[in-house]
C-alpha cells in the first residue's frame, strides 16, 4: 500500500495528466468543479473516472477474453448515471445516460465501477457492509439473468424499462419526465420579440461575436450529413433560428467549449422550436488504458467517438444526435457532439432512496439496464461496425457457469475500491486546500 503522501502525489498527476489543458482553457470553472468533488466522498468519485482507470490498468481481468475484452461499455457507470429520456419513437425509456466516457472495454469494468460507487453512496447513507454486498449482488444477479434472458430470446433492440415495465422510484421517475413540455422549456430559455424566438442572454449564455457564430453556423451545417437518412425529419426542420455560447452544463463537463442552438422544429409553430447542445467531445477515460486499433483508426475525433459510441449504446437514440468540427475559430480542428437539449429527461431521487428494500428494488432495475446498453450493441447495430459478435454470447462464454464467482470477485472489490475512494477523497481536499493542483488554486487568490 502507497503511503498518503505517495497517494497524494499520484492523485495529483492522474488529475494533471487528465485535465490541464480543459483547466488551462477555464480555470475557474475547474475550480468549481474540484469545490464540488470536495463535498463529499460520492461526489469525488463521480468526478474521478481517470483515476478509477489508472488504477485497474494493471488489475488482472480473468472474465476478458478476445471478444468480452472489446464491448461497447458506458465508461463511467455509477448509480447517478441513469435516468430517463425520450427515444426515437417517442417512447419514454429508463436507462444509463451520459455518454461523454463510452468506449471499447472490457464488460466487467462498468460492473466494477458501479459496484464501487454503491459502496461509497452506501457508506453516505450509513448502511452496513453486509447490506451494500448484497444489494451489489442484486445488481449483478439481475445483469447476469438479463444477458442469459438476451441469448435466448434475442430481443435486447425491444426490452426497456417504461412506464409499462418500470417499478417503485424508476417508475416514478418516468412519471415526473411524462410531465414536462418542450414549450416549457422554451419559455425557460427563450424569448419571443417581433413574433421571433431568441435565447435568453444570461451569465450562462453569451453572445456571441459575428466571427465565432459564422465558425459555429459552418459546423452546424456539417453536423446535418451526420444524421442518419432514416432518422432524418421534415424538410422545414433544421433550420438555424439562434445561437449562443454557454457554460454550466454541469460538473462534469467544466472546461469544455459548449454552444447551445435554437432550430425549427416539425413546424413553423413557434411552440416546436428544438433547443440543441453542441459540446466538446472530451477524452474517454477507458482509453487512456486501453487502445483498439478499430477504434483509432474509426474515430475521427471525440464529438464522432461520443456520438458514434451513445448510439451503440442506446437503442432507438435521439433523432438529433449527431456530430461536427470546427473550422476556425477558438476551438479550430475540435471535435464536438451535437444532440437535443431534451425536456424529457429526469433522475432518480436518489436521497429519498434509505432503506436497502428501497434501493434493491432500483438496483435490480438497474442491472436488467446495464445488460441491455452492452447486449444491444453487437453486430446486430449496422450504425457501428466496431462490435463483430453478439455481446451477450460473449459473456456468457466467459462466464462459463462461474457466475457466483463473479459477483463474489465483483462485490469484494466494490468495498475494497469504495474505501479507497472514501480516503482518496480526504487526501484529495487536503491537497486541494493547500493549492498543490498545478492550474487550479483553490481561490483567485491562489492561482497556480
């Protein structure tokens, strides 16, 4: 085991290798970014993925193989990363979201960094050990049965948690997305002045300068050939109404050059405006570890590797997702993703979720969810050629009726990992605090 002071250190350049130059861009969004991971032990691990990968880099995986070493994965699974949205064929669906670190890898790391993340948040909510195993176990048995459930029937493109099929806090969550409205979103962040919608401008969205919206417009344009022909709308859609720069996206997303853009929607009727984002891609944490030739060779850049690897994942995805460079500009060469700024989507409330009966019920949603985001994207997706085999065949084969032992292996190192991120996260502040970040102090202050 390192010493605090050699943990420390490596914290510090596992965080510098992965973030100086987004930090160099937006120091003081990083600085917020780090007060947030500094709340609490969760909320440094959501924000740590990096480091979650450098330390399994080196960890022996006896369930990859060939094939089960190289599944599209979500890339930074933890309990906060599902909710719902609205899919293709206006279906409201429960499951993993947020794309931003989905790359090729083994299946067993989304499973690891789940499992860990439900010991930290466990340890938040003062559970016993015992419950958070078995509440791990509840997860994965259902992940387990689910892909099974996939090899016989072959139906992972048809199966979703929805409002016909979801329970308890899921099924709750998609009752209060039922309930939004695009128009009120628009009225959120719109205005309408001489019968034209426009944003609003706010300390979030900013004008932009004549030169930096034509770059934008451009990249906007290209984005279009993205879009696949059968997911392509009518032809008053498309149609570019406004654009503004922004920030506050979320944590997660700090330094990272965003736009937010206002098209027509299926009608003139003011009331079907579409609000889309345009972020830039950033670099998948998982590929820092690891490197598959087809990948690199695939991806253009991170906008084409975000999009490309959210459609593998999410069966029947947003109609507008789609992807585009920028010529020019601040950010010329950058990759970006483009997709909608969707008023359907909402999170599990997890704060009301305390008692372990409560969360098994979730958790074993939960695991039928992750089954699926692997097992649907296989060969059976003509969009992306990457996966040459049926995922779930391939895990099923690794797994070879030792299924017990792997959720055994699974669990254990879901509160082995959870400590170590408890303690990371203490080492983490400290070092914060005494300005030992390069790029980011901890005050205006303290600039490094």
């Amino acid at each position: 085991m390192p010493s605090d002071a050699e943990r420390t250190q490596f914290i510090i350049d596992v965080l510098t290798d992965a973030f100086s130059d987004l930090a160099a861009h937006d120091p003081a969004a990083f600085r917020r970014r780090y007060r947030a991971m500094a709340a609490d032990p969760f909320a440094f691990y959501r924000g740590t993925a990096c480091l979650f990968y450098a330390d399994i880099r080196d960890r022996k995986d006896r369930w990859a193989d060939e094939r089960s070493s190289r599944v599209w994965i979500q890339g930074d699974l933890h309990v906060e990363n599902f909710g719902t949205y609205m899919n293709s064929d206006g279906v409201l669906v429960f499951d993993v979201n947020d794309y931003d670190e989905a790359y090729l890898g083994h299946f067993t790391w989304d499973l690891l960094r789940l499992a860990a993340s439900l010991a930290v948040m466990g340890w938040t909510k003062a559970m016993p050990d015992e419950d958070i195993t078995e509440l791990t176990r509840i997860y994965l048995r259902a992940y387990l049965d689910q892909v099974h459930t996939f090899v016989d029937s072959d139906r992972d493109h048809q199966w979703s948690l929805r409002l016909d099929t979801a329970r308890g806090a899921v099924l709750e969550a998609l009752l209060v997305a039922q309930l939004a409205t695009r128009i009120d979103l628009l009225e959120k962040v719109t205005v309408v002045e001489d019968y034209i919608r426009r944003f609003r401008y706010s300390p979030s969205a900013r004008e932009l300068p004549a030169e930096e919206r034509a770059v934008v417009e451009d990249a906007y344009s290209a984005y279009l050939d993205t879009i696949p022909r059968s997911k392509r709308l009518g032809s008053l859609t498309y149609h570019l109404k406004d654009v503004v720069g922004k920030s506050g996206f979320g944590v997660g997303s700090a330094g990272l050059p965003a736009y937010t853009l206002l098209v027509e929607g299926r009608s003139q009727a003011l009331e079907n405006d579409v609000v889309l984002t345009m972020k830039q891609g950033a670099v998948a944490a998982p590929s820092r570890i690891v490197t598959h030739e087809d990948a690199l060779d695939y991806f253009e850049h991170e906008g084409h590797r975000t999009a490309v690897s959210q459609r593998a994942l999410q069966a029947r995805a947003d109609p507008w997702l789609g992807w585009t460079r920028m010529n020019g500009g601040p950010h010329d060469g950058v990759g970006f993703v483009v997709q909608e700024y969707s008023p359907y989507e909402a999170d599990l409330d997890w704060s009301a979720l305390t008692e372990a009966e409560q969360m098994g019920e979730v958790l074993e949603q939960l695991g039928r969810a992750t089954a699926k985001v692997h097992c649907v994207s296989d060969v059976d997706d003509e969009n992306t050629p990457l996966v040459d085999f049926q995922t779930e065949e391939a895990i099923v084969a690794v797994i070879d009726g030792a299924e017990d032992e792997l959720i055994a292996e699974l669990a254990e190192f879901g509160l082995d990992y959870g400590a170590r991120a408890r303690a990371d996260h203490a080492l983490f502040v400290d070092a914060f605090r005494e300005g030992r970040i390069p790029g980011v102090g901890p005050s205006d202050s303290h600039p490094q």
